[in-house]
C-alpha cells in the first residue's frame, strides 16, 4: 500500500546555512498516528514545514517528500495544502483574520464550500475544539490556550487526511490538554505529532520517531523507546512517568 506520507533522503540547509535536516527517511501509513520527538532544535519543526510543502521555499525538481505518492512540488501545492494540515507552534504565525468565525472559514471558503453550509460547519469545527460562541471574537485577543484552539478548528475545518502538529499542547492548561488528547482520539485521520509532551507522545502514538541533530537517532514502538532511560538522555528527554516501572527489551 503507498503510504500517507513518504520522505525519502531529505536534507535542508536555511539561508544561514544551518543544516537542519541531514538524510531524513520515513513512512508513515495512512491512519498511523507517530510522535516525533527530540531536543530543541532537533528539526521536528523543519521537518513538520516539509510536510506540506511550507518548506522548502525554493522548490526543487527533485522532491523527497511524498503524500500519497504525490511528489510535493510547486504544481501539488494546492492538493498538497490540503491534505496536509499543519498546526504551527506559534497560533500568531497562523491566526490572521479580524474574527474567529472568519479565521476557521478561511479554508472551507477557499476550498469552494456553499455559503449555506459555512455557519453550520464553522459553529460544528468550533464546538468540536471546546469554543462554541467564540464566532465573534478577536483572535489576537484570546488567550494562548484559546488561540491554539483557534487554529487547530481552522485545520479541522477543511478535513485535512493528515494532521502534523507542532507541539500542540504548548500554550494548553491541564483541562484544555486532556480535552485536547480526548478529541485527537476521536479523530481517525493519520497525525504526525511533534511535542516534549512526552505523556501525551505515549496516549496517542504507537510509534515515535526520535529526532536529534538533523538525523533520526531511534524509532519504534512508542513505550519501548520511551521507557529506554539512557536513550532518553542521551537526547535530552526524559523516561515518561508512566513508563516509571518499564524497563526496555
Ligand atoms: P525543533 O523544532 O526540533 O526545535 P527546528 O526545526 O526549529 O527544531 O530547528 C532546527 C535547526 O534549524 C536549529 O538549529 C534551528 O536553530 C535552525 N532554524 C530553525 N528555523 C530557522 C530559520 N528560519 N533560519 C535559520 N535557522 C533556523
């Protein structure tokens, strides 16, 4: 089966020359949902941009990135942008319209939805995310917590097939985070999740993907990786507290 997303020997270098990704290769079959995790600046957000074409900003003709067997490249962007929904680590990177409701319409409307059929379904993305009656609201006066769920209710709202999240629970208080984990069990799509949430890597991932460097330095299933202490160290994580009396094979 081709998987949802294929990345074959990506490397990026940024303008500075600051090699971000060195050699990455994955698959991630359709309805998988794989943690990626790693120290700060270990390229989980480098590699998350690939993801749906953000990056890189000069498109070459040589892609290695694969969504569904489609090469990103400057003709699928469109489709690409689609498919692939990605939540940005900073909301205000994401967030620019004068009103909620128009912030989460953006994408259906670009996609072409009926006018009848938006106030419903941004009322139904809005309930989904925990802020029904926001409409109205100023994003950029919203708290962190709400802004992200504000962004996130963008995503959902144009039924991406894939979800990469950018430490989705950053900006989170405790109740917003157990509502968030509940909600993205509820959703079937494939995700590919970045976050030093590490308990959250564990609920949610049966894979995880260790990222250290530019290189991935260990993947597989999601408790066996965590629960090896000196891994997690060595990349500076830490062994989840509910892996606490699991000791790796
Ligand atoms: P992570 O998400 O794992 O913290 P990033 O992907 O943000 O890592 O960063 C990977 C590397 O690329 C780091 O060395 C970081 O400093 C660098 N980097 C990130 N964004 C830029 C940028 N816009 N310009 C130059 N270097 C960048």
């Amino acid at each position: 089966m081709i998987p949802a997303l294929k990345i074959n020997n990506l490397s990026f270098k940024y303008h500075d020359g600051t090699e971000a990704l060195r050699g990455i290769s994955l698959d991630i079959k359709e309805g998988e949902c794989v943690g990626l995790i790693g120290p700060n600046g270990a390229g989980k957000s480098t590699l998350l941009l690939h993801m749906n074409g953000l990056l890189p900003e000069i498109k070459t003709d040589n892609p290695s990135v694969f969504v569904n067997g489609k090469p990103v490249n400057s003709k699928s962007l469109e489709l690409i942008h689609r498919t692939v929904g990605l939540l940005f680590q900073d909301p205000d990177d994401q967030l620019f319209c004068p009103t909620v409701f128009e912030d989460v319409a953006f994408g259906p409307q670009q996609f072409g939805i009926n006018e009848n059929d938006l106030l419903n379904h941004v009322g139904n993305v809005l309930k989904m995310v925990g802020l029904s009656g926001f409409e109205k609201r100023s994003p950029h006066h919203l708290s962190g917590g709400e802004k992200q769920r504000v962004c996130l209710a963008g995503i959902l709202s144009c039924n991406p097939k894939i979800l990469a999240l950018d430490e989705p629970t950053k900006n989170l208080d405790p109740r917003g985070r157990r509502e968030l984990i509940k909600l993205l069990k509820t959703i079937p799509t494939t995700k590919i999740i970045a976050s030093h949430d590490l308990e959250l890597i564990v609920e949610l991932c049966d894979r995880t993907i260790v990222l250290d460097q530019g290189i991935i330095a260990a993947e597989g299933r999601t408790i066996e990786l965590l629960a090896d202490e000196r891994l997690m160290l060595e990349h500076g994580l830490e062994k989840p507290h509910s892996l606490k009396h699991r000791h790796p094979h």
